[in-house]
C-alpha cells in the first residue's frame, strides 16, 4: 500500500509543473495626460483662459507620444445670482453648465464664446470624461484638469 501511495505521489508532484494555468498578463498601459493650449490645469488668469480655450486638446504619454482625443466633457463652474421669492433679496448660488464633445478635440464655437463672454474670477472649468484611443485601437480614460480662474 505504501509503493501506491508513493506513486500516486510521484505522478502528481511530476505533472502539475507541466500545467500552465496561468493567463499572459496584459500589456501596460501608457500613462497618458492632457493640456490645452500648452496647460495642464490649475490656477489661470482669465485672459489666459480666454485664449487657450481656443486649442485642441491634446493626449501625450510619458514619452510624448500623442493620441487621438475621441470625447471629453467640458464643465463650467459659476456663481449667478437669484431672487428669493419669499424675501426678495438677490441670493448667490453655484452654477454649472456642462456639454460633451464626441470625435472631435476642439470645443464648439458657441460653448467657447460663451465661456469667453462670461469669465470672471472665481469660475472653474474642468475637463474630464476624457477618452483617447491607443495605437492599438484600445480606448482608454484619462485623468481631468480643472482650472481655477483667479483674476
């Protein structure tokens, strides 16, 4: 019984290093950043604002390697003002408007205009839900960049 325990044993240890169970690991993928006009976010005066908005988008690797933007979404933040119904008094409040862009790195002519025409210390724009597409063909998100108008 013990010569059949041990070549029970001597079978299993020999075969199971033959068997590959395990799967290739996936390829890295590159880490990829944004910019407009050359910024990657921040603290922005608002004329400078007012001419980057203008750019592309533009998605480069560590090694700068540029990829295709195939959406993002561009959110604005504001402060507007309100009258209370019941009071009357003028009442500040945080506002946004937001809008998508899809195959295309460029916002519309009427999303930037609007931006240009009501810019003042204080907003925010972020650009987030940014997608780019790998050589390979892979889409992958990218982190956003938020700017904070300071003057």
């Amino acid at each position: 019984m013990k010569k059949l325990v041990y070549v029970f044993l001597f079978f299993s240890v020999t075969a199971a290093p033959g068997q590959n169970n395990k799967t290739p690991a996936p390829a890295a993928l590159p880490k990829v950043t944004i910019t407009i006009g050359g910024f990657k976010g921040g603290d922005i005066a608002s004329d400078i604002l007012s001419r980057i908005i203008d750019s592309s988008l533009v998605a480069r690797d560590q090694k700068g390697n540029q990829y295709p933007v195939v959406r993002f979404r561009s959110i604005y933040k504001f402060k507007s003002s309100y009258e209370d119904p019941a009071t009357g008094e003028r009442k500040t409040t945080d506002d946004m408007r937001v809008n998508d862009f899809n195959d295309t790195a460029v916002m519309s002519e009427q999303w930037r205009q609007s931006i240009k025409d009501n810019i003042i210390k204080g907003d925010q724009m972020i650009l987030d839900n940014v997608i780019v597409q790998l050589k390979n063909g892979t889409k992958i998100m990218v982190p956003a960049i938020t700017f904070k108008v300071i003057q």
